[in-house]
C-alpha cells in the first residue's frame, strides 16, 4: 500500500501568541507565522494555506534593435 504524506501550512490569525501542541509538544506561533504540520490540525487560530496551481506564464515580448541600450554618448 501507497503511503503519501501530506504536509498541512497553516497561518496564524490571531492577534497574540499561541501555545499549540504539535507532534506531543508544545509549539508557540506567533502572529501571522507559518507553520507545517503532518497531521490536519483542527484550531480556530490557524487558517489553512491552500496550495495554488502554477499559472501560466505570458512569454517574453521581443525587443528589436537598440531599444534597451541606454541613450549617450
């Protein structure tokens, strides 16, 4: 069997510190901090990072000449 092991982000919302337990010990977050976690945690203080698909990226417009060399001498 297949085993992936996912990696949960989660930031903080809260104003103040926080003492969370995280893998049996005790973890300060501080306030809008990342933290990462092998387990899905369930506290109201830390909001879940969802991982965003990659966008597609425009290619490069083409300059032509000497358009980008500066002006002088």
């Amino acid at each position: 069997m297949l085993y992936i092991h996912m990696k949960y982000k989660y930031r903080s919302t809260s104003r103040f510190p926080v003492l969370i337990v995280l893998n049996d010990t005790f973890v300060e977050v501080r306030p809008n901090q990342v933290i990462e976690s092998e387990v899905e945690l369930g506290n109201s203080n830390l909001k879940l990072i969802e991982s965003e698909p990659a966008k597609p990226r425009k290619p490069r417009r083409k300059r032509s000449g000497d358009n980008n060399l500066p002006k002088g001498e």
